[in-house]
C-alpha cells in the first residue's frame, strides 16, 4: 500500500490510497490487475485499505469496483467513516450499474469520487446522475485548451475538483490558476510542504 497526497494548495488535506506495483501481479499493471479481480477479492482489499489506514487523518480516497460496491453495500458503510471518499472507476460501470450506485448513494450518504473523469465512458450524464462530491481529471490527457474548458463546465456543478498527476510546476500553476479544489502528484516531492 502507498499513500499520496492530496492538497489543497500547499496543505495535504489527505492521501489516495493505493497500491504499491510490486503488489500487483500481471508485471505491476494496474489496468489488467483490477479487470481481473472479482467483487469479493476486491471488497478484501478495501477492507484491509479502510484497516490499515483508520488512524490516518484528513481524506482518504479509496478505489472500488462498481460491481463490489453494490454488491457489499451494506458491510462498506458499516466500516467507512466520514473521511472515506470512495473513488469510483466508472470506466468499469454499466449504466445500470450508475443508476444502482445513485439508489445506494439516497440510502447512504458516503462520500463518492469520480476517477478518471473524461477518459473513455465519462460524461456529464453520469454526473448528473451520480451526484459526486468530486471528480478527479488527469491533467496530461487534456491539452491547455481543453483542460480549461472542462474545468469551466464542471465549475458549475456542485463538486470539488482534483487535478492528478500534477508533475511540476508549471502544472500546479495551471491547476491553480483554473480553480481545482485540489491536487496530488509527485510536484508535491519537489515542495517543502509544511505540516
């Protein structure tokens, strides 16, 4: 398991929980890794992620399958805690999978994160539905432009947004400067953040 930061600015405000690569089989591919785990090894791993991370403060975004979270619904909101954010890969979705996990989310009110917003099946149909309290966009997939007008659309949703893979500074300037709630990256290596 590693732990990266999260910030807002220059205060880490928490960590995305994840997996360290000589973990993984498959030659540490993440990708392949998690289209082969099925719900009940998946829900094992958040479960021992929620485990291991509980007396970590601030947010803790922690990455689950559609399927496992419909699936163990019940036995994950009895373990989460308000800091847990479950980030969702809703590449791995159907839509009938979005509008289950919507019906879960009128039930339980957990914090839910969007991954990966603009690559493959996202789309602001799924927003509306999901009702996310963020969306994370990978900055490198986007060029300036584009990057900028995502941002400026999803601005007028009620949701935090969280720049990933912000690699220097150059970037984080620009993450900055077109109003992301937060950030993470390894730019955050290079600074003295302060405690």
């Amino acid at each position: 398991m590693r732990l990266e930061g999260i910030y807002q600015g220059l205060k880490q405000v928490g960590y995305e929980v994840l997996f360290e690569s000589s973990e993984l089989p498959l030659n540490g591919n993440k990708e392949k890794f998690f289209e082969k785990v099925d719900e009940e090894i998946d829900f094992l791993i958040f479960t021992e992620h929620v485990r291991r991370t509980q007396d970590i403060g601030g947010l803790k975004f922690l990455n689950i399958k559609p399927s496992t979270l419909i699936k163990y619904a019940n036995q994950i909101v009895e373990i989460i805690d308000g800091r847990v954010v479950i980030e969702l890969r809703e590449d791995y979705a159907s839509e009938e999978e979005i509008i289950q996990i919507r019906k879960l989310r009128e039930k339980y009110p957990f914090l839910l994160s969007i991954d990966d917003f603009g690559k493959q099946a996202s789309n602001f149909d799924r927003l509306l539905i999901l009702e996310p309290n963020f969306v994370k966009i990978e900055v490198n997939l986007f060029d300036r432009k584009t990057l900028w007008n995502l941002v400026s659309i999803l601005k007028t949703y009620p949701v935090k947004l969280v720049a990933e893979k912000v690699e220097n500074r150059e970037q984080w300037k620009m993450v900055k400067s077109f109003g992301f709630d937060f950030w993470q990256g390894y730019y955050s290596r290079t600074l003295k953040i302060p405690d």
